[in-house]
C-alpha cells in the first residue's frame, strides 16, 4: 500500500466525509493549505485510492424498495461458470454485487416488486438448469422504502475514521421513524441532465452539456436542483483492498418481535458506533449490515460485541446469518452502478 502522510491520511477521511466540497472549503475544514490540499487529492486519485459516484435517492426517482441477495455456492462451481449463465446487464436494478467462487451478495432496488421477481425468477431459473443452487437456495431479503429505515448508505466516513484514526468524536444522530419521500418532478431534459450526471460523476458542467447537446448553464441550473432538492449524492467510495482491508462481511439479523422499541433502538445505537459498518438497513423486525474489516481477529471482536449485546437483551430471533468475503477472491465487484436504474425509472429514451 501507498505510505500515507498525517495530511494525506486527514484530507482523505475529509474528501469521504464531506465529498462535496471544493479545495478552499476543505482547507478551512482541514487547516491544510489549499495548494496541498490540491496535491494530495491528486495523488490519491493517481493512486487509484477512492472513486467518485453519483448516488440518487431511489424512492424519489420511483423506486418501490431495496432487495438483499446472498447465497454460497459449491466451490467446485466457480464464478466464471456461473457467469456465463447469468447477466447482471440484462438487469438495471442491481447497483452494488460482489461475487466470488463462493459466495454473492448484492443489492439491487426496482419500481415494483414484479421487477424484483423477475430477477429472481430468471437467475434461479438459470441456476437451477445447471444445477449451480445450493441446497439452502440464494435468499432475498426485501425493504420496502415506506416500511424501512437506511442508517447507512455507502457511508465509508466513519470506517475512515477509525482506520486513520482521526481524533475528535462524531455526534451520533439518527431517526428510527419511516418516512415518506415526496416523488421527483422534473423536466424531460432535468431527467437527461440527471442520468448523465450519474452516469459519468466526474464529468463537469461543461462536459455533460457536450453529452446531454445542452447549455452549460442549464446544465448547471439542473445540477444544483438536483442536488439542492436531495435528489443526488456524492459519494467517494475508498479502494478498500488498497488500504489493506482484508474483508467484506454481510450480516443478516432477524429481530426477536417481542423485544421493545426502546431496546432496538439501543441495539441501533450500538452498530452504528461501530465505524466498520458501510451499510445498515432495517425493517420492523429484520436488519442487514454489510460491513469492511482490515482482519479476521477484527471482526470476530466486533461481529462478537454486537451478537453479545443483541442475545443479552433477547433482541434476536435466531442466530444471525454472517457470509464472509476476502477481497483476494472476489472475482466481480460492481459498486455505484445507479445509471441504468435511473435511465429505467425516469423512463429517459435516448443513450448519452
């Protein structure tokens, strides 16, 4: 791995945290001279060390809710087999998947819940054909957006955090209440602008203009709507393997439903003050982490801590599900890849 300064180490943290800010806003955070800040950005960039995307926020732009899929397979089936039978192109809904001989987990989200079945039906479909499904089959955990709650979504900062070990405490706030999301109304070419913006998240005004045949102007206008009104995020997702995190981990909790509210919200509380979290999404009675951890002895202890305080106040239903990954063997990994749902959902014509 790159040796990494003090500065390197605290503007990298500072770009996942605030991924919007320019480099005088980031001095001011940081108290690092603009010019530095310019050169170090730049290095990490050369390095390879994060990447930019565009997120949007789903429910606005139509989408019903978010599906979990994790299964393992037969070792001797390895990846490649089952790729030639199965395309994740054929499907725009899956925006984030990590596949190895092993093991898959990946998230995809869809308008309607038949948009999610037919996924489902066609992979197993195609699996079973070739007789690639373990016995205990690939399972599905659904979110419905109305009915569930995301705590955590592509948040790398507090993992940043701890591994650069960033002095100061965060404030920890959060909602445990469902909340409706007002749907997007935008213009024909406010969608276009949109789909470009997330399809090529480093582009800047002028060159999406070039893309959408628009003015740069408009462009601009229509970023900052989009951004201003919620509808998209920056998100800088670190490389996670350059930084010699070993492992990804998925784990699926299903919640004792005679626990109290106030009990699961403590339970909350205690997996979001854990920086290895990337990802928390929870129903009434389900949730699943997927979480990043430099080595096994690291997530025994905190896979353990909260397995410990979740059994301690009868807070599970069941023992939790935990399908592990080592970033050597995963064959395939799509991170980010929002563009083909938002071409989908907004019903947008043309290619850019």
């Amino acid at each position: 791995m790159i040796k990494l300064t003090d500065n390197d180490k605290l503007l990298f943290y500072s770009l996942v945290k605030w991924p919007s800010l320019n480099d005088t806003e980031l001095s001011k955070k940081t108290k690092i001279k603009r010019s530095t800040i310019t050169a170090i950005r730049n290095k990490l960039k050369k390095n390879n060390l994060y990447t930019t995307i565009k997120a949007p926020n789903l429910e606005r732009i139509g989408c019903e809710l978010l599906t979990v899929r994790y299964g393992s397979f037969d070792p001797l089936v390895t990846y490649e087999m089952r790729e030639k039978y199965t395309s994740t192109q054929k499907f725009p809904e899956v925006f984030f998947k990590r596949s190895s001989d092993k093991t898959r987990i990946a998230l995809s989200t869809a308008t309607n819940f038949t948009e999610t079945k037919k996924y489902i039906d066609y992979s197993n479909r195609m699996y079973g054909e070739q007789g690639f499904l373990p016995e205990e089959g690939i399972t599905h955990v659904f979110f419905p957006f109305r009915v569930s709650k995301i705590f955590r979504f592509y948040d790398y900062a507090p993992l940043m955090k701890q591994h650069f070990n960033i002095p100061g405490e965060d404030r920890l706030e959060f909602n445990t209440e469902f909340a409706e999301s007002e749907p997007a109304k935008l213009t024909d070419n406010e969608k276009l602008v949109f789909y470009a913006v997330v399809k090529y998240p480093e582009l800047n005004d002028n060159e999406i203009a070039k893309k959408v045949s628009m003015t740069r102007q408009y462009v601009s206008n229509a970023r900052k709507k989009l951004e201003y009104g919620g509808l998209i995020k920056t998100i800088n997702v670190p490389n996670l393997a350059a930084l010699d995190f070993q492992m990804l981990v998925l784990t699926h909790v299903v919640v004792n439903p005679k626990s109290s509210l106030n009990a699961r919200r403590h339970g909350i509380e205690k997996v979001l003050s854990q920086g290895a979290h990337i990802f928390d999404i929870a129903g009434n009675l389900e949730f699943v982490l997927i979480s990043a951890f430099k080595d096994y002895p690291e997530f025994d202890k905190i896979h353990d801590d909260i397995v410990d305080y979740y059994t301690e106040h009868d807070l599970i239903l069941k023992n939790p599900v935990t399908k592990i990954m080592l970033n050597n063997d995963i064959k395939l990994a799509i991170d980010g890849r929002f563009a083909p749902i938002v071409k989908k959902a907004l019903n947008i014509p043309r290619e850019v």
